[in-house]
C-alpha cells in the first residue's frame, strides 16, 4: 500500500512521554518532608478521580512519580545538638553575609524559602560540621563559619 494513502494519528507526531525523573541515591526526607509528600499523593489521587484526557495521563504520571517517592521515603534520624544533618536550621557566616538555611530532603527543597537539598554543594560541606567550626566551601578554604545549628523538627 502506497504511503500516500496511510492514514497516521496525530499521535505518532507527539514527543514520547517518559517517567518524571527519579533523583540517584537514598531518598531521605524530614518528618515535615514526609508530610508534604503524603499530602501530594492525596490531592493527586483526588485530581485523578475527576480528570480526563489529556489532563487524566499527565496526572497518573505524577501520582507514579510521588507514590514512589512515598514508598522509598526514610525519615532522618534528628541531628545530635550542635552537629549538622539532615534537619538542621544553621546559621552561618559567608563572604561576610550571615544566612540561615535548613539542610531537607531534595522534594522538600526550595532555595528561595531557604530550605537546601542534603545534596546540595552547600549542605555537603555543612552536614558534620559544627558550631564555631570554619569548613571549606566551593575550593576556598574554611570559606564558612558555622554560627548556630538546631533542629528544625517536623513542622
């Protein structure tokens, strides 16, 4: 049968939809991390009852991506007082600017709220160090000082 005469979808000219991106590594989350991912699925379940397509596929898709983020969550173990780790607000001095920031899970990252991902360049250089320590940072050596370092507990 001649080309010409062959009828395509519109589908075969669509970008291939692939599965959101799982980040390498342990997936470990703040007990507020874990929360917020808990919340996601259910508003997504919820999504998913009501929508249709295209809408419906796209929201599957997140729901998969979230459902395996919930499944492979591990809440860190709090930071002893005065060490920093996952679930630490720290306070520390850089290039001569003070700046707070909590060291989180990745999902639960947002830089403009001040929250980092533990694999964050600047939450590995933090994670055991403590306070008063100076530790290196971005090739300069002891570039931060560790002012102050709490629990950030599960709000």
């Amino acid at each position: 049968m001649s080309v010409a005469f062959r009828r395509e979808s519109d589908e075969e000219h669509l970008e291939p939809k692939f599965e959101i991106p799982i980040a390498p590594g342990a997936n470990i989350v703040t007990p507020r991390g874990l929360k917020l991912i808990d919340a996601k699925v259910v508003e997504l379940k919820d999504a998913v009852e009501t929508a249709v397509e295209p809408e419906l596929a796209v929201l599957k898709r997140e729901l998969r991506y979230w459902h395996t983020r919930q499944t492979t969550a591990e809440v860190a173990s709090p930071p002893a007082d005065g060490e920093i780790g996952i679930g630490s607000r720290v306070t520390i001095r850089m290039g001569g600017k003070q700046r707070v920031v909590e060291i989180v899970g990745g999902d639960e990252a947002d830089p403009a709220e001040g929250r980092i991902g533990f694999a964050a360049p600047l939450a590995r250089a933090l994670v055991g160090g403590e306070v008063g320590e100076r530790v290196d940072f971005n090739g300069v050596a002891e570039a931060i000082e560790i002012l102050d370092s709490v629990a950030i507990g599960d709000n």
